[in-house]
C-alpha cells in the first residue's frame, strides 16, 4: 500500500468507528426507551391483541303461572357467531362464508356493516341453536374460517306451546333500527322481549350480561382464562294466569276464531286471556322462513298473529244492552216498570228495525226485555237517549278508554257520540237519529275489545269498582321459590247506584235461570253463573234462509258476556266466538265450561284473601268428597 494513503485510511477507519459506536448508542438508546420507558404501553397494547373481552349473556327470568306453574323456561343452546373485532373486511370472504353456510350474501353483508359501525355490543350470530347436524357443520366452516366460534348462550323455551302464545309473546334480538332509536337502551345483537308479557315485562325479565377476558393465539383460539364476571340472571316472575283455566279455554275454543278472557274480581287479574287461532312463540325464536311468513303474518286470513282480546274491535251486539239500560235509568228516561210492547220490529224514521223473534215478544218490563234479549225494547230506551247521552254513561264506566293492562299495543274501545264521526267522518260529520237505533242494540258504530267488555262486566259484578286488568302477580324468591306480591293497580269506585244495579243483576240472572232467558240451556246446577247473550251481525240477510246459505265469514259473531257465582261474584268473563252464529248456542257453552272449572272442577276449596297465593288446581280431589 501507498504509504501516503495511510493516513486517509486512518481517517476513514475513525469515521466508520465513530459512527458505528454512534449507531450502536443509537440502538442501545433506542432499546432502552422502548424496553423501559414505554414497556408499560406497549405491553397493553400486546395484551390488547392477545387478550380479549368476551360477553356473557345473561338468562332472562322465568315466567310462571299463578300457581308456580313454569310457562317460559331457558335451555342451553349453541350459536356460531363472529366476534365483533373479527369482522371480515373483504367481499369475497363474506360471500364464500355466507354460501358455506346457506345464507344470503348481500343480507350477511348487511349485517356485518352493521355490526362492525355500531361500536359496541354482542357478536353477530350466524347460525343459532346449532343441533348435531349444525355443530359438524359449523366446525367444518371453522376449519376454513378461524374467526368464527362456537359460543354457549341461554335459549327462550315457551313451555305451552300455543296455550298462551299472544299473552306470553316472543323474544328476538335488538336490530339496527332499535338501536339507533334508544343507542342508550339497546346494543345490537342483545335479545329483548318482542310481544306480549316479554315486551312490556322486558325490564323485569332481563338480567345484567358478565364478561370474560380470554387470552387467545394467533388463530384467535382461546388457550387461557384470564378470569370472568359471571352474569346475573333476569328474575323470574308470576302471572295472575291460572294455566288449567287456560287450558280449559284454549280447548273450549278449540278451532274457532275468537277470544276468552276471565278476570280475578278481587284486584283485576287476569285468570286466563286466550285468543284462537293462537300462535307457538318458539317458532319465534329462529329466523322466519318465507313460508313461516306466509302462514303468520302475509297470507292468513285468520289472522293469527292478531291478540284479538286487546286488539280486536268487535261489535258487542246485545251485550251492550246492559249500558244502554244503565244510561236509561241513570237518566230517569224509563223505570224498571216501564213496559214496551214488541211486535216484531218497530219503525222509525221511516225505516222498520226488526227484532230477532219475528212474532215479537209482546208487553215487557226491563228485566224481562233484557233476559229475553228484545231489540225492539231496547231500539225504544235508543230512541227516546241522546247518542252523547250513551257515550258519556260508557266514558263515565270506564268503556271508552283503553283498560290499561300491562301488554302492548292494546286497542281502544269505540262508542260512538257527535264529536266521534265529526273526527271518523269528516265527509259525512252530521249524526242521524236512526244511528243512535242502531247502537242501542250494540251494532252501528259501536265496536269494543273484549277485555275491555270483560271490564265492564267486571264492574257490574263488583256494583261499580272499575278495575285494572294486569297480568303482573309478583317476583319469585330465588332463595325460597316463593311469591314476592306486586301491589295491584287501586281500583276505581264509579258510584253505581245499588238499586239500578239490583235490576241489571236481576236482568242477568234470567237471562242464564229463567223460564225464557236466551241462555237458560247453559245454566249450572251447583254455581249461579248470570250474564248476557250477544249475536253481533257481520253482513245483511234478508231472512234466516238467506243467513242459512251465507258463507261461515259472513256469520254473525256469537258473545256471551257475565261473571259468577252471583251470590259473591269472583270471576268475571266474556267470550267471542268470530262468524260461529248466536251468543246462547256457541259463547254460552264456553263460559259454562270455564265456569265448570274454576268453581267445581278444581278442588272446592274457599279462595284465599285477595293478593294472596292461589290454591293449586291441579291438586286431585273426588267430586263425591267435596260435595
């Protein structure tokens, strides 16, 4: 070598050490910094992507009868879910996902959308309640797809199958539009009470979700449990249901459309509440297939999905006479005494209104016209009453505004008056005189739930407390099984006048006792049941051989409407069998059944004090014993 390159050799040599020793500082700095400086942060943020926070849902409570029968129930049930920071990202993963496991494509990626901009909540289930055939396939598709699993969550069980479908209702998860309603209330994915006693009873049903934190490998397999917060269960409650009443109505109903309810007149329970055709709600809980939604909620005429107690708006027919009478005497129009004579149909405003026995039922007083059902007799009380006379005697008793029961989406009743059809009828907003003809027998405008004539009803039965109908009874104990009581709604005290009352209970105690009463074929032997009979028309008929060759939806509405025993009236009830003819030969027979069951088929014993717990009726006693 040069000797004088040496020392430009030298030179560089010092450089090239200088900053190597530079950079081996730098790193040793830099190490440092991270290793201890920021250790902490980013040892959480290793965590963050290794440890992760797993909902555990909570098992909603149960749901009883009266009597501690279960009626909703939980099992364990298996779900495939993604967990909310596994969200696939790319299209064609989630279209080969979704057609590995038979679904729609465009709806799964919806969903995920969906879940992945709601920030918070549960995973997103894809495949639920796997059974042995869903299990194997779902391990098939994890194979291909690490980020889905297998997770373990309480499942809805409605025990009775259709006995109280709409009462009961249904559970379902929370879905977007929900969400972004009350984003405070609801997390997508959570599972809510949909209908009936599950919607309204949510808050008391629904328990408080846990968490687990899991540490999970690179395939997102769990390998350790880094401890959990376990979940508290919702509480179980009791209805006021009786499930034996139910039972005996459901089947007393049998294939007919229509509705049953009894109310408990020491503080409005509703005993049973059944409305035909009745729906399982464990069809529900799985996702609907079309012909699932063809058969429920498109293209069934019967409407089945339909909670016709609340819901459904029927003309009362004869049963409404009994208002129409209390309207009368409240305003000194007629007396008990007072006698009309019927011919066979009465004519007013040059038209003839016909009564229902064409030969007509001659000289009557009050409690004869009402036992025999004379429309003629009560077409004359219409006549000589205001349309806003009826109306304010049904605001003043509690049947012009909804009964305030604990469901959803109950209905209100219409009794019509002037300021009614102005509002209903805007191009037509005059009331005629010949209406008020029509609404004196309960037809026209007229139209009434029937829990909310079960009310009224009630309030007969009781001289004038307008009750609350509820369905809510009480916790359960967890540690004791026994009932906690809710106080029940305070009734209402209408001041019904005891003498006009004694009428209406003499009125109702021929119609089921006497020599001529229209239901006298289904009175009881060893309990005094009273009420009215009602044929509620659907469709004109010039004559019973024209309504002989009607079509079955073209029938009148059969109703019976009264409560029991008459001495010291329990139970109140009302009963609607839709096109089925008349109230004597098809709602009488019902109520008589339920009658039958609740006073001598259960066990004969005295009820408790009111809000106490119900004797069981299930408990076998002889007839012979306890008569």
């Amino acid at each position: 070598m040069d000797p004088r390159q040496r020392p430009l050799l030298r030179r560089r040599l010092g450089v090239f050490r200088v900053l190597t020793w530079g950079l081996v500082a730098l790193l040793v700095v830099v190490y440092a910094w991270l290793q201890l400086v920021r250790h902490s942060e980013f040892k959480l943020l290793a965590m963050q992507q290794a440890v992760k926070v797993r909902p555990i849902p909570a098992p909603r409570g149960l749901v009883l009868d009266r009597n501690g029968q279960r009626l909703v129930d939980n099992r364990r049930a298996l779900h495939l879910v993604i967990q909310r920071e596994d969200l696939p990202t790319r299209t064609e993963v989630v279209t080969a996902l979704a057609e590995s496991l038979s679904l729609d494509p465009a709806a799964l990626a919806k969903k995920i959308q969906s879940y992945r901009l709601a920030g918070k909540g549960h995973p997103l289930v894809l495949k639920e309640n796997l059974d042995e055939f869903g299990i194997a396939l779902a391990e098939r598709v994890r194979a291909r797809y690490p980020f889905l699993s297998v997770e373990v969550a309480p499942r809805r069980v409605y025990l009775g199958d259709e006995l109280a479908g709409h009462v009961l209702g249904y559970v379902g998860e929370v879905d977007e539009p929900m969400m972004k309603a009350k984003p405070d209330l609801y997390h997508l994915g959570e599972t809510i009470g949909k209908e009936g006693f599950e919607a309204s009873g949510n808050d008391k049903l629904k328990g408080v979700d846990g968490q687990k934190r899991i540490l999970v490998d690179q395939l997102g397999t769990e390998v350790a449990n880094f401890g959990q917060v376990d979940a508290a269960a919702g509480r179980s409650l009791f209805l006021t249901l009786d499930a034996g009443l139910q039972q005996v109505a459901q089947e007393a109903l049998g294939q007919e459309a229509g509705a049953v309810v009894v109310l408990d007149l020491r503080d409005g329970g509703v005993l049973a509440m059944y409305s035909g055709p009745s729906y399982d709600p464990n069809l529900f809980l799985n996702r609907l297939s079309q012909d699932m939604v063809d058969r429920y909620l498109a293209n069934n005429l019967t409407r089945p999905m339909v909670n016709r107690p609340i819901q459904g708006i029927y003309a009362p027919g004869s049963t409404f006479k009994l208002l129409v009478a209390l309207a009368a005497l409240e305003k000194g129009i007629v007396t008990p005494q007072t006698q009309i004579y019927c011919a066979g149909k009465k004519n007013y405003y040059g038209r003839d209104f016909r009564c229902d026995k064409l030969t007509g039922h001659g000289v009557l007083s009050m409690v004869q016209a009402i036992a025999q059902s004379c429309d003629v007799y009560f077409y004359e009380l219409a006549s000589r009453l205001d349309i806003d006379d009826i109306h304010a005697t049904a605001e003043k008793y509690g049947l012009t505004e909804r009964t305030g029961i604990d469901l959803p989406q109950e209905k209100r009743t219409r009794i019509p008056s002037r300021a009614w059809k102005r509002k209903a009828v805007p191009k037509d907003p005059k009331w005629y005189a010949g209406e008020t003809i029509s609404v004196g027998i309960g037809q026209g405008a007229v139209g009434v739930t029937p829990l909310g004539l079960a009310r009224f009803y009630a309030l007969l039965a009781t001289k004038g407390k307008l009750l609350t109908p509820h369905l809510f009874y009480g916790f359960r104990d967890d540690q004791s099984n026994s009932l906690e009581l809710a106080p029940a709604p305070p009734p209402k005290d209408t001041a019904l006048d005891p003498r006009i009352w004694s009428i209406l209970d003499e009125g109702l105690y021929e119609v089921v006792n006497g020599p001529h009463g229209t239901a006298r074929a289904s009175a009881l032997k060893d309990i005094t049941m009273v009420g009215k009979t009602g044929t509620a028309q659907v469709a004109t008929f010039v004559d019973r051989a024209h309504y002989s060759r009607q079509a079955k939806s073209l029938k009148d509405h059969a109703l019976f409407a009264g409560y029991a025993p008459r001495e010291k009236p329990q139970i109140a009830f009302v009963v609607v069998v839709e096109n089925a003819g008349f109230g004597a030969t098809s709602a009488a027979p019902i109520a008589q059944k339920l009658v039958q069951y609740w006073f001598l088929d259960r066990p004969l014993r005295p009820l408790p004090p009111p809000r106490g717990r119900m004797v069981d009726p299930f408990a076998p006693q002889p007839r012979e014993e306890a008569e």
